[in-house]
C-alpha cells in the first residue's frame, strides 16, 4: 500500500513542499521546483501579476502543482482575510497559507490573529494551513478552527537555523490529530529528513534551495532527503543505546 | 562529470558502505544489501564458513559488491594481521578494515595497535581502512603508514547515537587529503546525510539498517539519506543567519 | 553598584525563584528553601491550609521570603482569578504565578487564557507573572495586559529536560523590555546558569531540587549556578571561534 | 567531610584550574587568579624570565598557588622532557602539564609523543599531567605510563566552544580510576558547571576567562560554576523524564 497524505480533498505521493522566493529568476525557480519532485508550491500573492503579464511567477510553476497562496505582508487576521479571498478570486484555487506576521527582525507569526484568521476561512471552504509558532494549545485551537494541517516554524523564516523549536514540534506531532507541517528553517536536507523521522506529515522548503549555491540540484537534495526520513520513520528507528553493540562478534577469532 | 569516489582501485558510485551483522537471516541480509545499493560491504571473517558450506554468508552477498572484510575479534594489530592474511588466502580480496578493540563496554578502537597493523597490511598491499577513535594526529600517522582511507566512529559501535564526535571529525574531514568514512554510531537517515553534508566521503552503516523493524525499507532510507547528503553538500548548502530573512515580501500588501 | 532585579516593587539580590512541590516533607522543603538563598518561592494555593493548622506549608517557608502563590489546578482564565483572588484574600500577598492547564500529559499553559487572566488579575492590581509557552508575539500580549514579568517554560514541568525552547527565549530575552523568568525543566545548575549567561532575568527551578538526591545540598548547587550565569552574562562572554587561538606562546621554545 | 581532590600529594579544595595566557597584563592576571580561589595554575614556561626580572609573570601568581608549568611550544616528546626538566631546574616543583603539539590550526595535541613524554617524566618523579585529545585507549596508555591525571580537551584550545568532546570525555570519567580535568574550549561558567556535572574531577579554564570583558568577575563567576556543578554532581541530580511531572497538585482546586 502506498504512503500518501491525503490533504485538502488532494492525495499527494511526495511529502515535500516548496516556496518560490529568492530564486535568482523565474527560470531557475521553474528548473528548482521540477527538480523537487514536489506537488505543493507556495505563493505570495504579491508576487502575483494580476494582469497577467507574461513574465508572471505563476507562468514558471509547473502546472501539474497545487498552487499554496500564502498571505505574506498580512499585519492581522482581516489583511490575511482579504489577501486569501483575493487569491481565490484570481483563480489561485482554494488552498491557503495564512501568515500574520508583525515583527519585523523574526518575523514571527502572531498566534492568536492566526487562529481568527483560521476561522474566518475555513468557513468560507477554504482549506486553510495556519503557519504558527509552535505551541500545542495554539495548534489544537486552529484544528477547532478548521485548520486542515498545522504548520509550526522549526526556526525564524529563513534563518537556515534548522528545526530549533524541535520540542514542542515533536508534542505537536504525538498529540495531534491533524497533519503538521513543519515550515521555516529548514536549511539542510538532513534537518528534513530529521523532520520525517520525527514523524512530521510533511516539510516546507525555500530558503535553503532558493539559496543554494546550486538551486536546481539541492531542490534534488531535499526530495531524496524527505523520502530518506519519511521511510525511515515509517520502517521504525531502531533503539538507541548509552554502551556500544557490537556488529560483529567479538570472541577471539584467533583464540 | 559525474561524481565518484576512488578508493583502492575501485571507482565508486554509491557513498554508503553496509555491515552484515545482526540481521534475521542471511535472506534479509541480502535483501537489505540489495535494497541499499551500496558497492561496499564489510563482512567478519569469523562469519564466513571457510569450508564454504551452503548456508555461508558470503552466498547472500550480492556478487558485484566490494568485500571489505573486518578485523572484528582482533585485540592487538599482531591478531589483526592475521586475520586480513587469512582473509586474503580464502580469496577474499585485498581490501581490510581493521578493527583493533580491547574494550568491552563501548568497543573503542585502540589507534596505536590499529596504526601498527595499517603499516604492515599497507606494506603487503592490501587497501587498508582503519576503523580508528576521531582523532587528527593519529589519522595523520595512520595515513602515513599507508591507509587508503580513514574510518572514524561517530559514537560507539551498535549505540545508534548519531554523530557525536562531531567537532574532532569535521577537523579531520577539513585537514586530511585522505577520504574520511564515518563509521559506527549513526542511527537514522538524517544522519548519515548531516555526515555527507559535513563533507564526509562515504559513510558506514549497519545496526541501524539491521535494527530496524523493516531493514529492507530502512536500507533504501539510508540510500536516498546519503545521496541526499552528499548533493546537499556539493551545491552549496545556504548560510545560517541569526535573524530571520523573508522569503516573501513583506511590504504592505494591501496598504 | 550592586547587581539587583526589581520587581512588583521589591528589589531582589538572588535571582533564583523557587518552588514548594515534590518534597520529602516541609522540614526538608524549609531547609532547602533556606539553603537556596532565594528570596521568591513559589507555592500552589491548593498546598495551603487555610484552616490555619500547625502542618501548613507556609509554617516552614522562611518569613523573609516573598510569596508568590500560584494558579496550579486552573484550567481557565476564571478559576485562575478565583483562585488569585482566594489567595490575597488569604494574606499571600499581591504576586500571583498564573497557570493555566488544561493539557495533562505535558502540562503545558494556555497561552489565550493566560493572558485573559493577567489583564483581568494586572487592572485589580496584582503582580503578575505569567507562566507561558515561549512565544514573543504571545509575551507581548501578556505585556500590554499588565504582567510584571514573563515566565517561559525551558520544558515541560518536571521534565529536567533542560532549556530546549531556547531559541525563542532567547529571542523574547532579546526584544522584549520586561523580565523574564525561566521557568520549568531546568534540570541542571549548568542548566540555569546557561540561562542566565542567555540573558534571563531570573529562573525558577522546583523539580531539580526537591527530587535531588540531596534536595538541600542541591539547592546550594543552584544558587551557586544562578550567581555563575549572571556574574558570567555581565562580565562580558568572550568569543567563540572556529578554530583554535593558543592561550600560551607556541613559537619554538627550544630554538 | 569535606570533598577535597588529592593531586600530587597536594590536597585541593578548589577544582578550578586556572590559565595565564592572554590577560591583558600581569596585574589583571594576578586580580583574576585571586578571584577565581583557584590553587592550581599553569604557566607556559615560555612566559617565565628565568633572568629573574622584576616583571616576571611568577611576581603576580598569588604565593599559595601550586605551579602547574605546561610544555607549549613542544612539537615533540623530547622537547616535552627538556622543558619539563629546564622549569624543575628553575625551581617551579615538579608537576608538569605536557603539551605536545604540532598542528598549528587547530593546536590538537599528539596522544602518541605525549604518552612517550609521561612516561620519561613519570619515571623522574614528576607529577605528570598530560593534555590529550580524547580517547579511552589512549588515556589508559597514560595512565599505566604514570600520569597522575588525565586532561582531555573539552574543544580546541581558546575557542570558548563548550565540551564538544562530550560522548568520549563522559565514557573517560566512567571507565577511568584515575582524575579527570577538562582542559581547553570551556568557554562560559555553564560549560564549567557542565563537566563537573558530568564527574570531571576539575576543570582548567583560561582564555574564557582572560579574554572576557571583566576578567576579574568572570573568575569569580567560574569559581561558582565549578562549586554548582560539583555540589550538583555529589547531590545526585534528579532523573530526566520525556513528558510532564507537575509540581503541584493539579487536582481541580475549585472543582
């Protein structure tokens, strides 16, 4: 039987979600997002030329993706209301990231707006995936919410910094009845595979792809990375022990 | 151009090495060592049946692997010796691991014996890789003496506590001109990648695959786990910052 | 000029708080609490008898202390009020901890109804120190609605796990302008040092000394370990470098 | 009873080992070796005007100070054996820190020519101390070649990194019957705390102090780490558990 995670009514085989900012061009993010094998891509509706202008992001993503618009820039709940109601509009589909974010140097994310947020959306049929700071009692309000996955930041966006928060994700994931997502701060493929070991339904990566020195091959990197963690996860962890084993046997050979 | 390792003659295209012991059966053991395409298994020479009977390790050993048969049971280099020459004769290759251990609770190797033994093998031309405590000086010497590589544990044998000799084996990794395998201790996926991505050239894993619930699916998880390392580490892997840095913008979206 | 925190208008010397649970019995709590040097002790309303009879907790906390009773049992920003109000009522004085727990496997706050009970408890003019789970946007709610100073959990309560929320402590010891208390997991004097030497205002340790093997003895330990962090935070930490910087000349000495 | 260590005949109350290099002169040195209660300092005999002027570095050692003269600058065991025997020669008593060290990027020393260098001093009566990079098997060479105390390296030397040698210094302290000091890379009063926790028998500290903003006080803040962290160690610190364990009742106070 195979290993997919069924979300927002869509059965994915790859476990591996992407971001489209700070690639060099359109053209290096197209190559990058092909080479993650990824079906989930996230979006700044920002980024988004409602003209439709040929040069528009949305032209370079392949389009066999689910589309992730996310409601970067929004201060509070109403912004990110607005910012996801306009993406639906634009035909962006119904799925959406909500990021509301007011600090300015970590950039982040405001629990509490996020949860309202959550509410408002969900109710309109969004499926609705709240970016949150990691917090069990925060988490289970936005699956009361509606949210259909909850996604905790492992470090400040960006940061590279790896899955700091790594305690409280991990609560997160043995108590929750919903799919988490860990986002932000990622920065390399074995901090994604650490993340699917931990039993993680998923992982969002941009930073440290759209920053490598070589964007195409890390997105590569990170879908070997995500598969390695997810079956190791998934073919249980052997125990870990405060002495050695030995592999081989040790009565003298010789003797 | 493709990216290989050389190691004694043989040019490799797969960085993970796997161990024999502590498998089910030796079908299991096979499937495992097919599952993980490795090129490169280390055997005990005290569990190969030198009157070849029929239930003999070796059978189940898929035929285009490298033999890298171990030391296993030597408790000084003069032991060790003998068992690579034993080796040698039963037509097992000439590549040995030497593994030289007097300690009983955490099964660490003992880098002056092991050095002793790495000069005489290397001098009778056998492709010499020493199982050996982290440690630059005596890498230094165990080079010297002739090793084809240098096999630093990561924590103790069978303990599956991942790297943590990491500080010693990133200098080693950093001043050697000799290929660095990290050998023992890694217990996930996740790493044997942060191995690769530290710059490891290859690494050695076998309790953690043989532990496993599902040894075969854990052996196809450290397969992509070290290709996922070993890319990560060759495109450039992202800088770490303090603060955050938005992959979206984040300027006033609806302002 | 001496080092001091103020706080809820007292002027503190000794920045570890502790607290009253987990004892043997009294007499041991009243030694250790002696021998802690700390002017703060925590203590559950629900472990004082207000009946007045000679057993009571308080007949064993030294008389210069400052009580800081706690919401311990709440399960809402309601009973946390009532349970505040109870225990000024009772002539605890006007700090208050708040908690408030409604998860019983990890015991961790409800950062929503925390905050709610700390404006209602902050305008009736209480101090008011609310135990949270370490989030900046969070504390700065629990600012704006009056609190005195803020305290993060490092990990769950009675965990002895040590600080593994410190990169959003860190975060909140840097932005925010109110103290912060360490509160919960600290399992080692290493432990509370570190996270003095990060900033902290002060800690709060309970578990890690009453489960001690020597409770008394321990809590010597820990005044010893806050006094270490805060000296060392003050004195100016020296840098950490990549490699290495000789303490003692290395030029040749024998020529 | 009093926990005292017993070095060289010498019987030590303190556990603290101090440095000299790197102060910004003679007269802050010799305030931080008083600050920090310490009665054991190192000396690099480099440093010492055997012309006796007044401006001598042995003028500002407080007088009650055992000498621990160390070898740097050796690149070899006989050059080890000659500056040994050139600082007893001088009248600075007869222990001795071996250094021997010929790396000069990350000054890792040479367990080989330093276990040669014991030997020879060991057998004209010093009182050998041998700095060494971690590992058990070459520690228990030194010790049967008659070290009176082993003195891993916790990182490189003045990079203020913490023990990043954990996994091995912890195994040395558990399988070793001789004294364990953690010398080099502590870098903050925690770090300090830290090893004694472990069961290091003393630590030695250096640049972490010299190089603070307040050398002084940072001595004065090691001097309590080393106290917390040993008073933590004989205290029995408390176990460490994966979920929550309340401190107080939880009970529904106002059910």
């Amino acid at each position: 039987m195979e290993d997919v995670l069924t979300l927002g009514g869509k059965v994915l085989k790859n476990r591996l979600f992407v971001g489209t900012g700070k690639f060099a061009d359109h053209k290096q993010m197209g190559e990058a997002l092909e080479a993650s094998n990824s079906e989930v891509v996230t979006v700044a509706l920002r980024r988004v030329d409602m003209e439709e202008q040929e040069e528009d992001i949305l032209h370079d993503i392949p389009k066999e993706m689910t589309l992730m618009p996310n409601t970067s820039g929004a201060r509070n709940a109403d912004e990110a209301v607005r910012i996801a109601r306009l993406a639906k509009a634009c035909g962006m589909g119904n799925w959406i990231k909500i990021e509301v974010i007011s600090d300015h140097k970590y950039l982040l994310p405001d629990n509490e707006e996020t949860t309202r947020a959550t509410e408002i959306l969900a109710n309109e049929g969004f499926v609705v995936l709240p970016y949150m700071s990691p917090d069990l009692m925060a988490a289970k309000r936005m699956r009361d919410a509606g949210a259909a996955a909850i996604m905790p930041l492992g470090a400040p966006i960006g940061s590279n910094k790896g899955i700091r928060m790594k305690e409280m994700i991990q609560i997160m994931i043995d108590e929750m009845d919903l799919p988490i997502v860990v986002d932000a701060g990622i920065g390399k493929p074995s901090e994604a595979a650490e993340a699917m070991e931990m039993g993680a339904d998923a992982v969002l990566v941009n930073t440290a792809i759209a920053t490598a020195s070589d964007p195409v091959q890390m997105a590569r990197a990170f879908d070997y990375a995500v598969r390695a963690g997810r079956i190791g996860y998934l073919s249980g962890l052997g125990p870990v022990s405060a002495t050695a084993n030995a592999s081989s046997p040790l009565t003298g050979f010789l003797g």
